[in-house]
C-alpha cells in the first residue's frame, strides 16, 4: 500500500469525509481539516506528501492557504479543488505552484488518477533529492557524472547557458542522459525556484499532445469533461523541457512555434490568448538537420530552439567515465535492494570498460542493476553479466595491446578497430552478423567502418 501522508482541507463535511475515506481506502494516511488555520499549525507538526485543498473556504481561502504552505514547504505537491469552477482561480492556483485542480462535482476515480500521479511526482522530487545529497565531489554536475574530457565540455556548457534565457537543444543518443543536462540547466538558472515542466512528445497523439502543451477547454472534445491548464501554463516563469521534440505532428510545429515567437497561444477549443514566459529546452535522439531538409520539421522552428546546441557524447565515447558511473550505481542499488555487496571486481569491471554500450549510461546502469540482484557474494563478479557481454569483452581481451599508443583515448579506438574486424571474419563478412555479436546497431556498426576506413565487401543480401 502506498502509505503517504495526504493533508485534506474542505470546509465542506460531507466532501472532507467521501475524500478521507476513498483516499484511505487507497492506502494513503489521511488528515483533514475544515479550516485553513489549522491545516497550518498541523503542518508545523508533522511533514505530509501532498495536500488537497478546497479553495472556497471561510476564513482562510485555498489559495492563501496554499500560498502559506508553499512558504514552508516549497516542494509539497497541492492539488486544488473548487465547486465554483473559477477559471481564474485554477490558473491562479497553477501559477502559485499548485500541481492541478479538479472542479467540483467530479467522479472520485478522477481524483484517485490525480492524487496517484501527484503521489508519483512527488516520489521522483524525493528520490532526485536524495541523489543530489549523494553526488559529491569535483567531477559530478547536478546528477551528471563523469570527468572525461568530453562531459567537461558539456559542464562548460551548462555554465555558460544557465544564466541566460536563451532555447536549448541538447542532441544525443538514447540514454546518454538528455533529461538530466536539462535539469542541470535549469536548477543552475534564475528560474530555479519555478517549475521544470516535462513532455516526452514521442509518447502522445496528434490531438493529446495539443491537450497536454497547450491545455483544453472543457467540452473541447469528447471526454474533456473540465477546464484543464496545459505544461506551457504550469512552466510560466519556469522552464519546458520538451523530450524527443524530433516526434512532434508538423501542425504542432506551427503552433510551437507561435508560442516561441510571440509568447502567448490559445487552449485547444479556446479564444482567449494566454500570455505566458517559459524557457524551452528540447532535446531528440534524431538529425533535425536532416528532418529539416526532408521536410519531416519546420526549418523556423529548427532555428527557435537551436540557438544554443549541447552535444551529449555517447558513453563508447566517455569510457574513462564506466567505473565512476558503474560505482554510482552499485551504491544506488545496493542501498534499495538492502544487500551488502562493496565492489565490482577489476576483471568485471574491465568487461565493462571493454563492451561498447550501445544503450549508453541507462543500459549500464540495467546491467549493474541486475548484477546487484543476481550476485550472491560480496562484489559483483563477471559471472553476474549477461553473457553478450562477457562474449565481447572476452573477444577483445584477445586482441594485442598495440606498443606506442600512450592515450587512452587513442588505445581504445585502437582495440575497438581490431575487435570490429575479428567480428567480422568470425561471422563470414556478415556485417548485419557481425554489428548483432558486438551488440551494436547495424546503422553504428556502418558509422565505425567508416570512422576507422576499413572497407569491408557486405556479404548480407538485401
């Protein structure tokens, strides 16, 4: 059962007791008040997890009282209810931090979705807190880890850009960490103390991902049962990061970039213009240069969110960074799995060092995942590695070890080279063979042949 704390305040009997029941019966700790006053002097008592406040109250109305517990606690998540279905209201409450608002009357599987979202939010906060408490040193940036010199470069970055207003567009693999250079560009800028809004657009519909960026008015479509502020309104003075922004409709596109140029859009089935300040950061695993020239991306848009680009290096690139990241995330899980296991063994961690990772920082952190959960003894060994990669790594510890390479950098591109073509003569010049036994995409596997000029007859047959 869940078990965090929920704070209700509703001067309304009969809704504080159907909202302390069906939010208990849930298996959240329930507290409820009827006055404002003292929903205050409870929370110099106790912390709570969220709070779910009416903001129609005698006395102390909601939105004061939410204004007095964001003073105390600026990390608590509120949900906001009304019967009176103040559109100014809702935004109001939005603007002074408040996660959403339901208007009354409303069915109570809406606010059982609602509390449960906002229950997940605020578990992520808790859990990125935890992790910035643990990430000390010189050579960690806001959750970055990595002191190679391509992440210092990217630290440089992050420095130079916090401080401005300026679009950003973080380009990188899957998994090389987009999400958290764009947390660290804004918990480093002037608007920390905002809200940081995230959309991953590849995740929603045409019609939903309108919905969710700019909000909806109520009766705009079938089931939009209530007024809903979309993540342009909940980032006002704050920062948007819009993920995979490669994925977005052209039609979208256009209404982006109205937003981008003038500041201000519509609701979907609304009239009336919302003024609004939000710095965007995007971020894609895609060539919008070349989306741009096929005509998949609006070249004006491009522009808008390209004015300053970071390059995030995929991990093959970084791989003097694998141990300290490795060590980052046998700390994290041996902490959640409650087992004792002190360190990764040199032979383990040489496969590590070895595979090339073409799931990048989040396949190595699954991989040290499920070595913590499989190992048995006081260190992860070679034999808690799926065995693709011990086959790898194996391979490339046959290779020979070339004399004069004194860069680590220039040793490893070196191995790298002669472990592409072992696995080419091992699979009959296969290339698509060859790129599956590395572990590698084919269309990486290409990009390596050319990078080290090796010019190799396909046998694949098309």
């Amino acid at each position: 059962m869940p078990g965090e704390k929920i704070l209700v305040v509703d001067d309304e009997p009969g809704m504080r007791s159907l909202l302390g029941k069906v939010l208990a019966k849930e298996g959240y700790n329930v507290t409820t008040f009827e006055h404002g006053e003292d929903a205050l002097s409870a929370m110099t008592a106790e912390e709570f997890d969220l709070a779910v406040l009416d903001i129609e109250m005698p006395g102390m109305n909601g939105l004061e009282l939410l204004e007095r517990l964001k003073e105390s606690a600026p990390e608590l998540t509120v949900i906001m209810i009304t019967a009176y279905g103040s559109l100014q209201s809702a935004v109001d409450a939005m603007r002074l931090g408040a996660y959403d608002y339901l208007t009354k009357p409303f069915e109570m599987d809406e606010i059982k979705l609602v509390v449960e979202r906002a229950v997940e939010r605020e578990r992520l906060i808790t859990e990125n807190r935890a992790l910035h408490e643990e990430l000390e040193g010189n050579y960690s940036f806001t959750g970055i880890i990595g002191r190679s010199a391509r992440m210092e470069e990217v630290y440089d970055m992050v420095r130079q850009v916090a401080g401005t207003n300026a679009s950003v567009l973080i380009q990188g693999e899957s998994g090389t960490g987009k999400e958290l250079v764009a947390r660290s560009i804004h918990y480093n800028s002037r608007r920390k103390e905002k809200p940081l809004v995230a959309l991953n657009c590849a995740a929603l519909a045409e019609g939903v991902l309108e919905s969710e960026l700019f909000g909806h008015e109520r009766g705009a479509f079938t089931g939009a049962i209530r007024t809903k502020a979309g993540r342009f309104e909940a980032a006002h003075n704050g920062t948007l990061f819009l993920d995979e922004i490669g994925d977005i409709p052209i039609p979208t596109q256009i209404k982006l970039l109205r937003v981008l140029q003038e500041h201000e859009f519509e609701r979907v089935g609304g009239e009336k213009s919302i003024k609004v300040d939000a710095r965007i950061i995007a971020a894609t695993n895609k060539d919008l240069m070349s989306a741009v020239r096929e005509g998949r991306f609006r070249e004006d848009l491009y522009y808008r969110l390209n004015v300053v680009t970071i390059n995030l290096p995929p991990l093959r690139e970084r791989r003097e960074d694998i141990p300290e990241l490795a060590g980052h995330f046998l700390k994290r899980y041996t902490r959640e799995t409650g087992k004792r296991i002190e360190h990764i063994e040199p032979k383990t961690m040489e496969y590590l060092v070895r595979y090339d990772w073409p799931g990048n920082v989040r396949e190595l952190e699954n991989i040290v995942e499920r070595a913590v959960v499989l190992e048995k003894g006081g260190s992860v060994t070679p034999s808690s590695l799926p065995m693709n990669l011990r086959d790898v790594a194996e391979a490339a510890c046959e290779l020979t070890v070339p004399e004069g390479k004194g860069g680590l950098t220039e040793l490893l591109e070196d191995l790298e080279r002669q472990l592409i073509i072992k696995a080419l003569r091992d699979n009959g010049g296969s290339q698509t063979a060859a790129a599956a036994s590395l572990g590698l995409k084919r269309s990486t596997f290409r990009y390596k042949l050319e990078k080290y000029d090796l010019v190799v007859p396909d046998t694949d047959v098309d």
